[in-house]
C-alpha cells in the first residue's frame, strides 16, 4: 500500500491530497528515509511524520485497504 493511502486510511491524515503534499515536502520519513507518496509500506515500517511542530512516530502493524472508525488504530502504534 502506498504510504500517502496508508496514512488516510489509518486516519493519522484526514485527507490523502493532504498526505501526498506532505510527502512532496519532504515530512514523511520511513524507516530514516524520506519518501515519497507512492514508496510502499509493509508491516512492520516506521513513519516519521512532520506536523506543524508536532513530529508523530508510529509503527505500521496492519495493511487494510478498507478500515472503519473503530479498526484504524488498530493499523499502527505510536512510539
């Protein structure tokens, strides 16, 4: 899956145009790299994200193309 959809699926971003422009500015970084939108994420990775002051770290724990409200936390765990 690409990082930009994981991260609107698990709902860490409300929107993938907002993850992919985040992507293009260089504020994801997977496993000490920085990526871009369409790099692929396996269980097991961990993303580094950027926000206004506010860097986010999680692990990636499941790939689901489709999660609800209650199954996206289940996704990742915030280190």
């Amino acid at each position: 899956m690409r990082v930009d959809k994981f991260l609107k699926v698990s709902r860490i971003i409300k929107r993938r145009t907002v993850a992919n422009e985040a992507c293009d500015n260089d504020r994801i970084v997977v496993n000490d790299r920085i990526v871009k939108a369409s790099y692929q994420v396996k269980v097991g990775d961990i993303i580094e994200i950027e926000f206004g002051g506010k860097p986010v770290k999680v692990e990636v724990l499941d790939l689901n193309e489709h999660a609800t409200k209650a199954d996206a936390p289940l996704m990742y765990r915030q280190v």
